[in-house]
C-alpha cells in the first residue's frame, strides 16, 4: 500500500464531515498529508469527566479517528478504513481547553495498516502529551 500519486484530502474532509460524533464533539482537521492527520476539538462540558478533565473517551475517539484517517490517506481511492484494535496508554489528565490528535502510519501494508497516535492537550498555549495509541487499520 503507498499513497495515492494523486492525493486529494477531500475524500477524508468529506468522510470526516458525516461522523456525528466528531460534530458532537465541536472536532475539526487541522493537518491532511498522506500517513499523518491531525484532528483538534476543544474539551467541551458534555466531554469532562467527574473531576472536570476531558474524558478518556473523548481522548480516545480523537486518537482513533486521527489514526484510521491517517491510514486511509495512503488506501486507494475506492477503500474506506474500519479500526481492527486500538491500545491506549493514558499518560496524564486531559487538562486544558483543546486536544489535539496526530495520526500516523508506522508501517502500511496491503491488508494491515499499523498506525500511531498522540494526544495532547493545549493548556494556557502549552502542549502535554496525555496518551499514545497504538493500534492496526483494515481497509473496507
């Protein structure tokens, strides 16, 4: 699997633009290049958990649909992408006013893309990194 030589980030603004979720969570794309997709949203107060940090599943949702985009920027154009399994390591609380996502490709291959992601969470201008993602990609 390589990138497309004609790559065009309208497929995955489009496809990124239909999932409810990301709207819910006020998500938007602020890096499209192929093998890497960064998703920023702002850590609103239906996505904070008990203490007022933003929620493992916000962090999560971010990383996962940053990584599945990323693997889908080097599938052909007719495939979509469906996570296989994800593993996160929570590094620290989700506390700020934004996370951003950063998906990457580690490794692509024709039926298995391995990806990566990091979280971090933007406090007062400042980046802290609050968990990497490690996960496999399918094409569907």
């Amino acid at each position: 699997m390589s990138a497309d030589p004609a790559f065009d980030a309208t497929r995955i603004r489009d496809s990124f633009a239909a999932q409810s979720l990301m709207q819910t969570f006020g998500a938007s794309l602020t890096r499209i290049a192929p093998g890497l997709v960064e998703i920023e949203a702002p850590i609103l107060p239906c996505a904070r958990q008990q203490h007022g940090y933003g929620h493992a599943g916000l962090t999560f949702a971010l990383g996962d649909t940053a990584a599945g985009y990323a693997a889908l920027s080097l599938m052909p154009p007719e495939a979509e992408v469906l996570s296989v399994e994800l593993k996160i390591n929570l590094l620290a609380p989700a506390i700020g006013e934004r996370l951003v996502a950063t998906g990457r490709v580690v490794k692509p291959g024709r039926r298995l893309v391995v990806v990566s992601a990091e979280v971090e969470a933007i406090r007062d201008g400042s980046r802290k990194l609050i968990a990497l993602l490690q996960g496999t990609m399918i094409p569907a």
